[in-house]
C-alpha cells in the first residue's frame, strides 16, 4: 500500500485549501458517473425484468412475482450444472497446464522469458471467435486430426468424433482461458525473492518441500486471482458450446443468450443473470475463505 | 536417490551436485518440454487459421480444405462493408483506449494519493 499523501491540503485554507478538499471528488466523479451509468443503472434495470411479467410488445409491468426464478431453477439446473462442471474442469486444467509454464517462464526463462510471454498473449491479437472456429476445423470429424487417424491409419472407427462431445467444449474453453491463469500465476512466482528458496536449501529442505513450503504459498495470490479470471467468465461462457458442443452440453450462459436474445423472454433471462450472479459470489467468498483471504489481499 | 545417499554424505555441498537417478537428469528438461507444448497449444489455433487463409472454401463456410488460393490475401476488402467495419473498429478502439485511460488515470489518483471517506469500500467495489 502506499502511503496516502495530501499535498494541496497543507496550503490551508481560502480557495486553493478547499480546492484541495474537493480533489479528490472531482477526480473521481467522471469514473464513478460512468460506472453509475453503464454498471449500476443495467443492473438495477435487469432487476426489475427479473420481477416483471409481460412481452416485449406489450411491456413489461412490475408485479414482484418470482415467477421467472422459480422457472429459471426449475428448467435449466441441468445447464446450471453444466457451467459449474465444465467450468469447474477447465479452470483445474488451466491451473494444471498453467502453473508448469508460469513456474518456467518466471524461473527458467532467461533471455526467452520475454519472448515466452509474448507467445502466451498472442492469442489475444485474434478473435475469441476466430480462435475457436479454428479448434472446429481442427477436430471436425473430417478435420486434418480425426481423417489420418481414421482413414490412414485406421486407429479409430469412421464414426468416431470429438466435435459436440463435452471433451472438445472443455478443451476449448481451457485453451480460451489459459493466458488468463497463466498471466496472474508468473506474477506471482516473479515476485517470489528467489533467496527464500535458497534459505530453505539451506536448512535442509529437498526440492519438493521447499517446492510446498515456500514457492506454493507464495505462489497462493495467483492461483486465487488466475482461477478467478478462468472460472468466472468460463461459467458464463457460450462460445465454446455453441461451436464445439452439442444441444446436450449447454451451459447456463447459452440459456441466457437464448431468452435475452432470441426468445426476448426478459424475465427469465435476467433471473438466470441474477442467480449465475449471485452463485459466483458465494462461490467466490467460499474459495477466498478456503484459501485464506489475509494472506491474498495484505 | 539410493546411490546419492551411499556415495555422498548429507553435507551442504552435496546438494549443488547433480544426482544420479534418471528424474532428477530428466528434470531440466520436463518444464521446458512442459511449456513448448502448452505454447504449441496457445499457438494451433493461429497456425489454422493463418493456413485456411490461403484456402479456397467451396461453399460459405470456410471449414474443409479445398484448394491453395491467394484471393483473400490479393483482394482483403472484397466483401461489401468490410472496410467500414474496419474503420469503425479502429475508430471506436482508439476512442475507447482514450477515455479509458483518462477516467483510469483520475480513478488511479485518487484512490491512491488521497484520502477521503468511502476509500476503502471504493477500493473494494472497483476491484
């Protein structure tokens, strides 16, 4: 933290002393007025369709009715289910492929470790979309990997596929994901003083404690802020299942685009907003809680 | 591990010598091999796309290999709209990045150089 400063405050008071007081407002106001504007009027607008009844043509009335929350419970837990598995399993991947990779740019790196870096954000040069239309080609059933294994090689069975299976939707969404996790976590290890590791081989620790004891927790803020990064936008995430899913892999985040978008069935959709939401919070407190939350935010 | 703890005693200069089982010669070179692979991962998908550029897709889609074509790369602003779109792209990013930065910036002073009362739960609310 650094040490809150108040330079024009000492000038006293008269105009320049009271402009000083009003500083700090007056900087804040723009960036406030815009969150207000584009955050918390949308939010508080979503609210009240979620307790609405009516259509799009004939508007929509308040009438406090958890009409559109028990709906959204009761017909779409299998998709809630789905965003919490699918995103649940590739935040553990990303994780699991992310921090080898953090740990050899941070530690390993030398002279590559910038061109390392450069390599893991390239994705972001290119479209999202882009990007997971390319994974379609890729294990199309005819794609340039299934047809040699099928055909050339006969390993697999012609009617083998990949594309629509909850295996292509987690491998997508891990690979989207994995520069997110992979950017906290070298933030992390970096910052780690490389003599504390020294200090604990010097009092006896073998690699792999020293690995446990030291370099994990110091390592803990960037699991928990990569995780965050990965799980939060993986659960509200429908690219992936729109392309390489199938009906039966939707995920919550399909449903909401469905009713906001296609269906125009406002209620029901900001309901699901507010209980994908609401879920994420708790989930949030829960895994700060787990993880110990004095240690990641001091 | 069993020939270092015979051949070696547990003094501090034996830890800065390499040891004799094959993980511990392995292991300078898993955690590289580990992120070429992830980075050959990250980069599939460019590659892909950067081959389907020069292919000539049969229908709309551009899915299935076809045939070596240099047409999306001879004449980029074929398609009706696209250069607008670019255009529009750029303008909006380039005028976003601006107040972006401009509210950022005021945001960032003031959390940090001042005190004032709701600091704390702003801190908290923006981040």
């Amino acid at each position: 933290m650094t040490v809150p400063l108040q330079p024009v405050a000492r000038a006293g008071p008269g105009l320049r002393g009271r402009l000083g007081k009003a500083l700090p407002y007056l900087l804040l106001a723009p960036g406030l007025l815009w969150l207000a504007v584009f955050y918390v009027l949308p939010a508080i607008q979503m609210f009240t369709y979620s307790i609405s009844t009516g259509s799009v043509e004939n508007g929509y009335t308040i009438t406090m009715s958890a009409d559109a929350y028990t709906e959204a419970l009761n017909k779409f837990g299998k998709q809630f289910l789905n965003s919490i598995l699918y995103g649940g399993v590739a935040t553990v991947l990303t994780l699991l492929i992310g921090f080898p990779v953090a740990y050899t740019i941070a530690f390993r790196g030398g002279r590559y470790k910038n061109l390392i870096l450069f390599l893991v954000i390239a994705p972001f040069f290119t479209s999202f979309l882009i990007r997971t239309i390319s994974w379609k080609i890729l294990l199309g059933d005819e794609g340039p990997i299934l047809a040699p294994l099928k055909h050339t090689l006969g390993l697999l069975p012609g009617t083998f596929s990949i594309l629509g299976t909850p295996i292509a939707q987690v491998a997508g969404i891990t690979y989207n994901f994995l520069p997110f996790m992979i950017l906290p976590l070298y933030v992390a290890l970096e910052k780690i003083d490389i003599r504390l590791i020294e200090a604990a081989d010097d009092l006896y620790a073998n690699q792999a404690a020293a690995f446990r004891r030291v370099t994990l927790p110091l390592a803990l803020p960037g699991v928990f802020a990569g995780s965050l990064l990965t799980f939060i936008p993986a659960m509200g995430d429908y690219i992936n299942a729109e392309l390489l899913g199938s009906p039966g892999t939707r995920m919550i985040g399909n449903v909401i685009q469905n009713r906001l978008l296609v269906q125009n069935d406002y209620p029901v959709g900001s309901a699901l907003s507010f209980i994908l939401m609401a879920g994420i919070l708790v989930a949030v407190a829960v895994y700060a809680r787990l993880l110990g939350t004095e240690q990641l935010t001091g | 591990m069993t020939t270092t703890s015979t051949t070696i005693p547990s003094a501090p200069v034996a830890r800065s010598t390499p040891r004799g089982s094959l993980g511990q010669r392995l292991s300078p070179r898993i955690l590289p091999a580990f992120t070429a692979l992830a980075i050959l991962y990250l980069m599939i998908p460019i590659i892909v796309m950067i081959v389907f550029s020069f292919n000539r897709p049969e229908g709309k889609f551009n899915y299935v290999w076809n045939e070596f074509s240099l047409s999306g790369w001879l004449h980029p602003f074929d398609w009706p709209g696209l250069g607008d779109a670019v255009r529009t792209s750029l303008l909006i990013a380039v005028l976003s990045t601006i107040v972006a930065t401009i509210m950022g910036t005021m945001l960032g002073l003031a959390l940090t150089r001042y005190q004032f009362r709701g600091r704390g739960a702003l801190n908290g609310i923006i981040f």
